[in-house]
C-alpha cells in the first residue's frame, strides 16, 4: 500500500526488513502514521463498501431480478450503509484530523498520543468484528449470516423475536467497539486544539481547519454517546431480557428512533464539518484570496453543530407525531440551511476577485459547492414535513443523503487527498490521471444520484430488493446503475494514483501550492517532530507574512 | 532574495493554554453526561408503564446513608488533592483512603440494595420496564463508582509504597473531577429513581 | 444535473405512458392534493435559489480565473459585514415563509375531524402482508383496501387507524396521502378522501424483514353503490360445496388452520390472511402475483418460489392434495 | 510557485534532537483485548476471558509506559526541515480602497440600529395603511389583521366573511408577531444593502423592491395565504407595501453612516493579542 513508500519516504533511510517497518506501524504513536493508518483503512472499506452497493445496484438494474436473493440484498445494504459511516467516513475524516490538526497548530504531536493509537485500534478492529458476521453469525429467520436489520436497525425488528441468533449483535458489539475509539479521537481533538496550540496561535488566528476539527469533535463527542447508550440498553435486550425496546413488554419502538436519530443526525455534521474544513483550505489558496468573513464563517460552524442537536425528528416525520411536534422540527430543519447557505456564499466570495487556479483538487471543491447546494435544497424539500410525508423513506431520500455523503464529503474528501498528497507522500500525484479520475468520478456521480431522485419521486420506496414492472422506475434504475461503474473506474484511478505516484511521483517540494498555513512551512513528508523549533504567528496566514514581508495580514 | 524559517518564540511573551489532562477529562465528562441523559430520558420515558409489578413505590426505599456517604466523599477527595498540592503526602493519604472506604460504602449498600430487591421481591431486569431501566440507570451509576474505585484502589496502593509525590498533584487533580462527576450524576439518579420515580 | 429539470422531466415521462403512473404528482384526495400544492410550491422556491447560487458559482468561477502570464496576488479582501447580513437575513426570510406554509399544511392534513359519514377502517401491518378490519362493518379482509368514492358535496372520507402486529412497516398510496408507519405499541392513524374511482396503488415502505420488497399495497375505489355490495358479499360466512370437501379436508387437517381464518369452518388462525373471500381479489401474497390457478397452486405449493422468505411455510403436501386444496381455495368467494 | 526568488537559507535551530512519546505496543494490545472481550458474546466464554487478560494487561503496561514519567525517545533533528521562501509577488490592491492593504467592505455604512429602526417605521407605515384600508372598504380594523393571521393559523383561515371583520385575540396576537418579524428582517436588509447603492437609495428601496416583492407575492400567495389570496385588494395591498418601503428607506438613509472597523496594519496590532484564548489555565504541558 501507499504506507509503506511514506514510511520509507526519507531517501536516505536504510533498506528495512519488512518486519520492522510493521512493527513501527503498529506500536507508532506518531499523529502523522496512525492518520494515515486511519485513511488507509477508511480506503480499504471504501472499495468494500463500494463493491456492496455494486451488489445492490446490479440486482435493481431490471424488474425482477434474481442476481441476489433477498437476504444478501438485505444484508448488503445494511453492510453498506454501516461501512460506509462507521467505517470509512469516521475513520476518513478522523484521519486527516489526525494528520493536520497538529500540523496546522504548529504541535509536536496530539495531545494524548497513547490514547489516540488505542482509539486508532478499537475503531479498525470493531470494523473487522462487524465483518466476521460474514462467518460468525447468523440473521433474521431464514437468512444469511450478516446483520439484516437496515443501518439503523429500527426496533423491534432488532429485538430476539424477529432477529434469532447473533447478526444483529455483531452490529450492535462492532459499533459499541468502535464507538469508544471514536470517543477517545474525538476528546484528543479537543485537547490538541485547546492546548497545543503553538505560540500566538488565539482561537480567532487558528486556521479553519483546526476550528472546524474542534467543533466536530464536539459533535462526536455529544452524539457518539447517546447511540453506545442505545447499544447498550439494545444488548442488554438481547442478552439479560430486559424490555427497552421489547414492544410485546410495553417497550417503545418509537424511543430506539429518537435515540438513534439524536446520534444520527448530527452524525452527518461529523462528517461534512470536515469537508467543509477541507475546502475552506483549499478554495482560499487556489483563488488567492483569504477566506471571506472567517468569523461568520466560525460562527456558522458552531451554529450548525448547535441546530444539530435541535433537529433529529425530521427523520420521523411519518412516526405520527403530532402537528406541533413536527411543525417544530420542521423549522429546525429549514434553520440549517441559513448557516449553510452562509457558507456556500462565503466561499462562493472567496473566489469572487480572486485569480482561480483550477488544480485538480479546486475542480473538487467547485463540484463540491454545485452538489452540496442542491443536497441542501433537496433538504430543504424533505425539512418540509408534508412534502416529507411524500418523499420520505423513498429513494428520493437516498437520493438526497448521497449527494450530501458522496457529492459533498467524498467531493471534499478527494480535493483534500489531492491538494495535502504531497505533504503526506513529499510526491506529486500524475495530474492526468487525477483530471480522468475527477471526470469519470463526476460524471458517474450525476448519473448515479441524479437520477436516483426520479424513483423516488414516483414512489419508490428505498431498501427493496425488487420491484414491479410498470411504475416508470425501470429506465431510471438503469440508469443510476451505469452510472456506478463510472464511478467504480474513477476510484481505481484514484487508488492506482495514489499508489503509483507515492512510489514513483515527481518530489514535490515543501510548498507546491504557494499555501499559507504551518504544514507547508516544514518538510513533505513532515519529520517525525513536525517542526524542529516550534513556530510563532501573528495572523491566520502565517505563511503569508513570510512570504510577503512588506505586507503582512 | 532573503528566505527565512517561521519566527520562533520571544521570551517575553506570555502564551498560557489550558491543561490537557482538565480539557480531557471534561471531554470524557461531557461525553458520560451524554449517555446518562440517555438513561434518564428512558427511565423518565417508561416510569408508570410497565404492564405488570412490582412498581417502585411497593420495593423501593430511599437509600439516605448511601447517599450521604458518597456525596461527603467528594468533600474527602478535594481535601485528599489539596493535601497533595500543599505537599503532605501523609495527609493525602489519609483523605484518599476516606474517600475509598466512603465510596465503597455505596457501592455495598447498591449490593445490599439489588440484594434484597432480587431476592426478598423478585424484581430483576427482565420482570417488567421498571426492573429494566432501574437496573440500568443504578447500574450504569453503579459501574461509574466500581471503575473510581478502582482507580482510587491502585494509586492508594501506589501512596502506600510511597510512589506517590507532590508533583503527582494535578493527576490527581485530574481524577477528582471524574469523582466529582459521578457524584453529581448520583444527585440525579436519586432524583429521578428515588424521588420523582417513586 | 439540475433537480428541477429532472423533476419536470420524470413528470412528463409519466404523462406520456398511456395508464397514468401512480405518483404523488397526480393526487386524487385532499391529503394528497395538499402535499402536491405545496411541493410544487417548495420546488419552485428551491428552484429560484438554485438558479441565482448556480449563476454566482458559474460566473465566479468562469470572471475570476488565472489569467496566463498573471503573477500577481489579487487584493486581500477579508470580508463584509454588509453583505454577510445581508445572505443571513435574505435566507432567514426565506425559511419564514416557508414555515408558515408548511406549518399551515402540516395543521390542515393532521387535524382534520371526522365527519359523520365516514368510513373507519383498522389496517394492521403484519410480516409481509396488510390486514383490513371494517369494524362498524364487520368485514375482515387483506391486501385489498376497498373504500367508497368520497363526493366533495356528500364527503365519505375513509379514516384508518394503522396498528402494527410485529415489526414496523408504512402505509403508502402516493396518490391518496403521505405515507404514515404501522408501529407496534404506538396506534398510529391517517386519512384519505379519494375523488375518483380507481384502482391505486401502494407499498409497505418502512423495511420491515426479509421481505419487505413485496409487500404491495391495493386501494379499490368504488362507486358508493358497488362498496355496499361489496362488503354484503363479505359479510357471507364462506360457501360450502360438496364437490370440493376433499381439498376441505387437507386444509382442515394441516397447519392451514392454525394461520388462516375461513368463517364457517373450524379454521381461525389471524397469523395469515382471512381467507373467506379469497377469490373476491385480484392477488395473492400481498401483490406478488395476480390471483390465478397457475399462481395460487404454486403458491401452496412452495410459497418461496413466489416470494423467498415469506412467512408462510411449504406444507410438503402430494401434488394430488396440492389440486384439491386449489381447487377448495377457488370456491371461495 | 514560478515566482519565488528566493534562495533557501537555513537557519540553525540550535535544537540536535526533539524529544517525543516512545512508541508502544500496550495500546493495541488494549484494543485487541477490549475487542476480544465483546467478541466473546456473540463466540464464546474463552474468547472473553482472553479478551479481559489482553486488556488487563494492555492497561497495566499502558500505566507503566505513562507513569511516573511518560517514555521518550529523542529524535534527531535534520536541518533541511522548515525553510520557507519569501515570494514577494506584488499584492494588488482594491480599486476602491487603494489605501487599504486589506479591506472590509463596504467601506462606510449604516449601524445595525439603522436596520431596525427602518423595519420599525415601515412596519408602523405599513399598518396604518393596512388597518385605513379595513376601516375604508370593509368596515373594520380587524379585517387586514385577520387575514394576516391566516398565513399560519389554521382557526383563521376557518373565519367567515362574517367573522372576519371581529376581533379576535389569538388572531391577533400571531398577526402582529409575523408583521414584526418580516418588518424587522427587511429592514435588516435595508441597513445593509442600501449603502451599496449609494445613488438613490429611496428609489431602489421605497419603490422598486416593493414592486419586486409584491409581484413574488403575487405569484406565491395562494401558496402561502389562499384567504388572503382570495379576498387580497391588489391596489392597497401595493400601496402599504410602497409605504413601508419608502417609510424604512428614509429612516434608514436618514442614519448617520459609520466607517466600518477595518483592519489594522500589523505593527498596531502586534501589542495587542498575546495569549490563548481559552480560559487561560496555566499549564505545563505546552511542548
């Protein structure tokens, strides 16, 4: 893989014995290692989760098909939907949190470096217990041997009478493990913002990357804990009888629902907070221009994270809440997309004057903002509860989150690969290839979600193995699976790309971008250290008032 | 044509950030506070719903001692860190042991407690929802105390083979805040389990 | 690309086909009429803000780029606090008229009273098939919701109350209503006033087991005059005929009766549908195959091969018992 | 990039070698151990139990790594590391602020006050002429206010044309909340888009945005208020909406203009912020 190059980066390193370098890896308590070991993993599940929805994508291709039965398709969509947040979303995002956060503080290290390899760890191997369901368990009557029960797993279609056996507590068990390594990354988070901060750095001259870290792991923190207490109480259903969410003793399906969705919803925030801390970087230094109105831009990131916690219900608009509770939550909703709308303009700004360089991962960025703009519109739809009552639960849903996780946090997660890949590897990727992937990857992409809204508008409920002939889904399903194998192509040329050109790519210097924050003031790769004498800065820009003696911000 | 390094630190400057260890420990604290809430908004959620008995007013009494001693414990604890700060370690000790036999007292009452609720009136966590999430929300408390305990088990011992110094001061400091924290989450349980509950 | 373009576009496509296709942009009762009102007037909303941030994005991106041979940086501009209130306070009227109107529609659909002539059904969601009660009416039946059509001057709005047996499920006629979950432990209820007599179509869609895909979901709307005669017919205990009591016997004597209910017989089983007026519908297993002797006997016969997973188990019976047993079914109308 | 002139100079650090956590295994040790533990519930026993010894004995080595001092290792320091080159691109400057070298813009404006107090005037304009138009043509005060209410409450819209014309205090009281709102959120907008169309602000903000957004209202209002939609009067309805804007415009024009805070050149600044701030605990553990 990709490591080993980066391990081995320094030219003048002895030739090591395959052995040793594992042993590094695994005992390293360097940010820089377990961030890539955290990226490298997510990458991994990417492809794994990717060949699911493959699955699930050929088997809806045409009416009544039979390439799978329904169990694997059941099977596959839950596996998906759990791999792709937990697994690789988390881990993605906590890896370049893990990488750059130090490095844009100007700090040696994380504040807890110990914790931070345990929370490495627990997360990887809650991801490969999960996994083991594929041997070890056994599901819902009749089926196959993964967890079956849908990504959030609704009671009580999790409880022991409808789920025999031990698939749904290889979910349950595989999230409570990992949930704890997602605790511990994210109270690491905390503390290297808050106390390692090199000199001068106050909060208000912290990049927006660090700030926007900060504000996730907040989330983290607050929403990763109410679902291991839901997982908790859910095991302790299955294993000691209690009746939480055993509806034949009184126990309420509805609560599982708020429970997870008090998780759940903020969640996505977890994940599109650091997108939005990775175009927030590079949209600023590829038009040249600081980011427009950093404060409001602060202010609206911890004003998202705060309307996350306000807004859980609009999932269960169809749970028959009354009409005031769903009129509130309603609101709610639509009150998200003011700070967001804030950022789609501020960033829109930042551009507005500057003198747009269009590298490979600005081309990820502007995809970013046309495609996260109509994620928030269809939002805005579905945050309206009667047109929700329409829409909900169909594939117009599922349309409208995979353009938030795919056409936001994976656009932003690619320009992110693409623009800090010379810091991590000291290489520079094959630009052709990168132009091919992004190409491929985009045009599969609109292929794909686009048109999945479609169905959903016409009725189709999500998580079907099959449907019937005749209801105007046909040529749309068609469609958005061609539209996969686009997107498949495009990740092979990422992966290949990014293995080939840490390998074998043009040096790339400590600063190929001209950029403006401390990682591109030390070595590509960074040394062990980070910096041999802990920098001092006087602005946001503290590269700027080097490079620009006469005129510092 | 110059080129320089970024600027290193002037002496004169005065650059203070919190303490790690405190900005952690609130973390986790905040992190707990998250899943307690969640047992208490089920407990709250399922008080008066349990299709069959026994209910909490038939079996449950309010556990005052238990309460008092944890509760004081928290006081014993503080005593045990400032001790440590002002460098008397032989007073820290001795704070540091009351504070662990105060807080095993509780923990041994819950036993007495779950003991007798068992055994004397058959209630157990799958009896009816009250069983279920009265044995959750105690026992998560409960679960809280036992992994203090714990901790304050190994630095007692640690004090008793004099491994312990004054500049071990703010991990101490550190700890009591988690003690403090299960205290307060005590004060809650008893409202909501013994008090509104009842 | 553009998710108004593609709106109008499935629109039409479903315009073009001859049988109009069953979405929730033909509304045929008020619930639904008023979902479609005011998401059209969402979509346009959405649509207006789509085409000014697009044009922003695209003129932004195709005005500012690098001109070659341009080294220059471009002025340092940090912000304005004008036009930064300006994009909060612009969104925030936005969000305020959007609420009063779904607020406004959200109140109009929930808290419509029952008028007096009003037919109350009980619809109860079980793995993987629908069970219709008509209490006042003492008709028990599956799959099939029939109700009267409801004239706007005389309306006879149908009111359901949604009861789950095991697992969550959802109930969903696209052009009826919004769909409303079947929860067990937590009676939900909806309401439906069809305009016009037709067949409509629907889906469980709250995954709800293995075979949630094929839990279909068919709303008959009939003349006033043809439900009343609908409902005397299944008020009728089940015909008896002679000519059949062999296949009577196979299912009077294997689990059949522990499921099934045939009023008149000693089967009383609620696990699976009431079959008393089987031949009265138009499909079996909840919607996975039309009602024909070719599907019914396959259906006894190994129910996995219709629909995999499905509850109801192959009875392992002689292809002779297999044809009595089909040949009893299909008297019963 | 291309324009960098510079040539690397290193500096000497004056540090050989940088003190950093040692690496260790008892963390993962710990996390295969924690693993292993709830693996067991869904294998058996044993697993568990290993899973309980791993983790105990992660634990155990973890605390003795950390305590009384945490491990180090000492990483030599390699000189090439942290040079940055000084580019000294030319920086363009606005056109409209050359003096600026950065700029907040606009350069003067209003004060917020300014926004409020002109949403607060046009809001009072708006009603006199919304209530004289229900005194003038339906004989009551009540009549426009009603027929507000209606965008959102469910009761007001159940009113008869009999009813309509009586007070009704629920009716009222959401009547007069959404006039506010709206009021002073336009008038928000005003305080901060008029200084950008500095030459005839009263023209833009009394006239033509009111025609702009009563023709939007034209078009939404039956999606929005359909009893309002059906009784609306076209004519008064225009003219309140002219007097409110005309009404905001001059009171927001009539502020005076503040020049906005721009930033400060960096040597004024320099005195200024020093230390972190978050809460300003003292601490030892800054590296």
């Amino acid at each position: 893989m990709a490591s080993e190059s980066i391990a081995i980066g320094r030219l003048d390193a002895p030739a090591r014995q395959i052995g040793e370098i594992l042993h590094d890896w695994v005992t390293t308590v360097d940010h820089k290692k377990l961030g890539l070991l955290y990226i490298m993993y997510a990458i991994l599940f990417l492809v794994i989760g990717g060949i699911e929805a493959t699955i699930m994508r050929i088997q809806l291709i045409v009416p009544h098909n039979n390439f799978v039965s329904p169990q694997v398709f059941n099977e596959m969509f839950t596996m998906h939907g759990t791999t792709m947040i937990f697994f690789v979303a988390m881990p993605i995002v906590f890896g370049f949190g893990n990488y750059f956060v130090p490095l844009m503080i100007g700090a040696r290290d994380m504040a807890f470096p110990r914790l931070n390899a345990f929370s490495f760890w627990i997360s990887a191997f809650g991801g490969l217990l999960l996994y083991f369901s594929f041997v070890g368990g056994n599901g819902l009557y009749g089926a196959g041997n993964a967890p079956d029960v849908g990504w959030f797993a609704y009671a009580p279609l999790t409880a022991k009478a409808f789920s025999l056996g031990h698939s749904t507590d290889f979910w349950t068990l595989g999230l409570l493990v990992s949930g704890i390594g997602s605790i511990g990354t994210a109270t690491n988070l905390i503390a290297t913002v808050l106390c390692l901060r090199c000199p001068g750095m106050t909060l208000g001259k912290m990049p927006l990357f660090a700030w926007m870290n900060l504000v996730m792991a907040g989330l983290v923190l607050l929403a990763v804990s109410p679902l291991t207490a839901a997982q908790v109480m859910l095991s302790l259903d299955r294993y000691l009888g209690a009746h939480f969410f055993d509806t034949q003793a009184g126990g309420s399906a509805v609560l599982w629902m708020h429970f997870f969705w008090i998780f759940g919803h903020p969640e996505v925030y977890v994940l599109v907070i650091p997108a939005f801390a990775f175009v927030s970087e590079i949209i600023p230094v590829f038009s040249r221009k600081p980011i427009f109105g950093y404060p409001i831009m602060v202010g609206a990131t911890v004003s998202i994270g705060f309307l996350s916690f306000l807004v859980w219900a609009h999932h269960m608009f169809t749970v028959g809440m009354n009409s005031y509770a769903n009129s509130f939550f309603a609101i709610s909703t639509m009150l998200v997309g003011v700070p967001t709308g804030i950022k789609i303009f501020n960033w829109i700004a930042t551009m507005w004057g500057g003198k747009i360089r269009f590298g490979t991962p600005m081309l990820f960025c502007i995809a970013f903002l046309l495609q996260f703009l109509i994620a928030g519109l269809t939002g805005i739809m579905l945050s309206v509860a009667p047109f929700d009552w329409q829409l909900g639960n169909s594939y117009f849903v599922v349309a409208h989150f995979h353009y938030v996780i795919v056409g936001g946090i994976l656009f932003g997660l690619f320009g992110a690969f693409y623009y800090w890949f010379p810091k991590m590897s000291g290489r520079m990727y094959n630009d052709a290839l990168s132009k091919w992937h992004f190409w491929l990857f985009l045009i599969g992409f609109h292929l794909t979600f686009d048109f999945m809204h479609i169905p959903g508008l016409l009725g189709m409920p999500r998580r079907i193995y099959t449907y019937e002939p005749g209801r105007g889904w046909d040529v749309w399903n068609l469609i958005v699976t061609i539209g996969v194998f686009f997107q498949g192509a495009g990740i092979l040329i990422f992966v290949g790309n990014l293995l080939w050109s840490s390998l074998k790519g043009k040096f790339a210097g400590n600063d190929p971008w001209d950029a403006w924050t401390l990682e591109w003031s030390t070595a590509s790769p960074p040394p062990e250290y980070n910096f041999a004498t802990l920098p001092t800065v006087n602005s946001r820009r503290p590269l700027w008032d080097i490079k620009h003696p006469e005129d510092p911000d | 044509m110059s080129s320089t390094s970024l600027p290193s630190p002037s002496a004169e400057m005065q650059w203070v950030l919190p303490s790690r260890g405190r900005v952690g420990m609130f973390c986790l604290i905040a992190a707990e506070t998250a899943i307690f809430t969640i047992f208490v908004i089920a407990y709250i959620f399922y008080l008066g719903k349990s299709v069959s008995g026994p209910t909490p007013k038939d079996v449950l009494e309010l556990p005052i001692f238990a309460s008092i001693c944890l509760l004081s414990s928290s006081l014993t604890i503080h005593m045990a860190v400032k001790s440590l700060r002002n460098a008397k370690v032989g007073a820290f000790g001795l704070w540091w042991l009351l504070t662990l036999v105060l807080g095993g007292i509780f923990l041994g009452e819950t036993g007495r407690e779950w003991y007798h609720l068992i055994y004397d009136k058959g209630l157990t966590i799958s009896t009816n929802l009250f069983g279920t999430t009265y044995y959750s929300l105690v026992g998560l408390h409960a679960f809280h105390v036992t992994v203090g305990l714990l901790m304050i088990s190994v630095a007692m011992l640690l004090t008793v083979f004099g491994k312990v110094k004054p500049e071990h001061h703010e991990r101490a400091d550190v700890f009591s805040l988690y003690w403090h924290f299960v205290d307060s989450i005590w004060i809650v349980v008893f409202t909501v389990v013994y008090i509104i509950g009842r | 690309m553009l998710a108004s373009l593609l709106l109008s576009a499935s629109v039409g496509v479903g315009a073009q086909t001859n049988t109009p296709l069953p979405h929730m942009f033909d509304p045929r009762s008020t619930p639904a009429d008023g979902i479609y009102r005011i998401s059209r007037f969402v979509l346009s909303i959405t649509g207006i803000i789509f085409v000014v941030v697009v044009f922003l994005l695209a003129y932004a991106t195709v005005k500012f780029r690098q001109r070659a041979g341009d080294e220059d940086e471009p002025p340092q501009v940090y912000g304005s606090n004008q036009v930064e209130l300006a994009w909060t306070v612009l969104p925030v009227l936005v969000v305020l008229i959007l609420f009063l109107a779904t607020a406004r529609v959200i109140h109009s659909i929930q808290r419509t009273a029952k008028p007096a002539g009003a037919i109350e059904v009980v619809a109860i969601g079980h793995q993987f098939w629908w069970e219709f009660r008509y209490p006042a009416l003492g008709v028990v039946t599956a799959n099939e919701l029939h109700v009267p059509v409801s004239d706007p001057s005389h309306p006879t709005p149908t009111f359901i109350t949604l009861l789950s047996a095991d697992t969550d499920h959802s109930f969903w006629v696209p052009q009826l209503a919004g769909k409303t979950d079947l929860i067990p432990n937590h009676p939900n209820s909806t309401w439906i006033d069809p305009h016009e007599v037709g067949l409509y179509l629907g889906q469980c869609a709250q995954y709800c087991g293995t075979q949630h895909a094929k839990m279909l979901l068919r709303v008959d709307v009939e003349p006033r005059e043809a439900f009343d005669r609908w409902v005397q017919d299944e008020k009728k205990p089940a015909q008896v005929t002679d000519a059949v009591s062999a296949g009577r016997r196979v299912f009077e004597t294997t689990a059949c009766v522990n499921c099934h209910t045939i009023t008149g017989t000693v089967a009383d089983g609620r696990f699976g549908p009431d079959l008393t007026h089987l031949m009265s519908r138009a499909t079996i297993a909840s919607g996975a195959a039309t009602n024909t002797h070719a599907n019914l006997r396959s259906w006894i016969k190994n129910p996995d091969d219709l629909k995999p997973g499905s509850l109801m188990p192959a009875m392992q019976l002689s292809d002779k018992d297999i044809d009595a047993l089909t040949a009893y079914l299909e008297t019963l109308r | 990039m291309s324009s960098m002139d510079a040539q690397p100079v290193v500096e000497k650090s004056g540090l050989d070698t940088v003190k950093l956590p040692a690496p260790t295994a008892w963390p993962i040790a710990m996390a295969f151990g924690v693993t292993l533990l709830s693996a067991g519930l869904v294998t058996s026993e044993t697993v568990s139990i290993l899973g309980g010894i791993l983790a105990v004995a992660g634990a155990v080595g973890w605390f003795l790594d950390v305590l009384p001092h945490e491990k180090h290792v000492s990483v030599p320091v390699e000189e090439e590391a942290g040079v940055v080159a000084v580019s000294r691109r030319k920086v363009e400057r606005l056109p409209v602020a050359p003096e600026l070298a950065r700029a907040l813009l606009p350069l003067e404006t209003y004060p917020i006050s300014a926004g409020v107090k002109g949403g607060l005037a046009g809001a009072v304009a708006m009603a006199v002429l919304a209530c004289l138009y229900g005194i003038v043509n339906q004989g009551s005060i009540w009549y426009p206010i009603n027929l507000l209410a209606a965008t959102i409450y469910g009761q007001s819209m159940a009113l008869t044309p009999a009813t309509l014309t009586g007070f009704h205090l629920d009716s009222f009281l959401l009547a007069c909340l959404l006039h506010l709102i709206t009021s002073l959120l336009v008038g928000l907008m005003y305080g901060a888009m008029l200084p950008m169309f500095p030459r005839r602000p009263i023209l833009l903000g009394g006239v033509i945005a009111p025609v702009m957004w009563s023709g939007l209202i034209h078009n939404i209002l039956g999606f929005i208020n359909p009893l309002l939609d059906q009784k609306i009067d076209w004519l008064w309805f225009v003219a309140s909406q002219f007097a409110f804007g005309i009404v905001a415009g001059l009171v927001v024009v009539k502020q005076a203009r503040v020049r906005t805070r721009q930033v400060l050149p960096f040597a004024m600044r320099a005195g200024f912020e020093t230390s972190g701030g978050a809460g300003g605990t003292r601490s030892k553990e800054n590296p």
